[in-house]
C-alpha cells in the first residue's frame, strides 16, 4: 500500500489502493470460511522440498519445417497440427 500511495495520479492511485482494499478484504474472508470448517477441508497451500516440475533442456526438442501452409503460405512446423499464422489445419 505504501508504493501505491506514491502513485502521481489520483486516480490511478485511488483505483490502486481499492483493488488492494479488496484484495485484504477477500483474504480476511477466505481464512474466515476456512476456519469456520475446521479440519474438514485440506489447506490449498502445499510446501514442497523441490519444485514440482523439474525443468530440463533435454526435454525441448527442436521443431522441423513441414512444409507451407495451404491458406496463407507460411511455413509450418512438425510439433503444430495448424498454421501459426492463420490458424488453418
């Protein structure tokens, strides 16, 4: 809230500060519902040792020219199934 307050427009300003208004407002309530239920309900935030997607250049292969595109002429690639371009099949 201190960094939108520093914002020269007071109207962009004004809107800034209510979306964060509401966002606080909406936390407030969630953890309310969420308290209200107890143990009934599994938390939605999961702590993980590591990420759970493990990112690997061996895995991106490179994409082979197909050929053109019988709409518009532009060269298609092997791993899309339509023109990038135009969006033919």
């Amino acid at each position: 809230m201190a960094i939108a307050s520093r914002i020269e427009d007071p109207a962009e300003r004004e809107r800034r500060l209510i979306q964060l208004e509401i966002s606080i407002s909406e936390i407030v309530r969630y953890r309310e519902i969420v308290s209200s239920l107890g143990g009934s309900v599994a938390s939605p935030f999961v702590e993980r040792e590591s990420p759970v997607r493990e990112t690997s250049n061996s895995e991106v292969k490179p994409s082979s020219t197909m050929g053109d595109c019988h709409s518009c002429g532009a060269k298609m690639t092997g791993d899309l199934d339509f023109c990038p371009v135009c969006g033919e099949f």
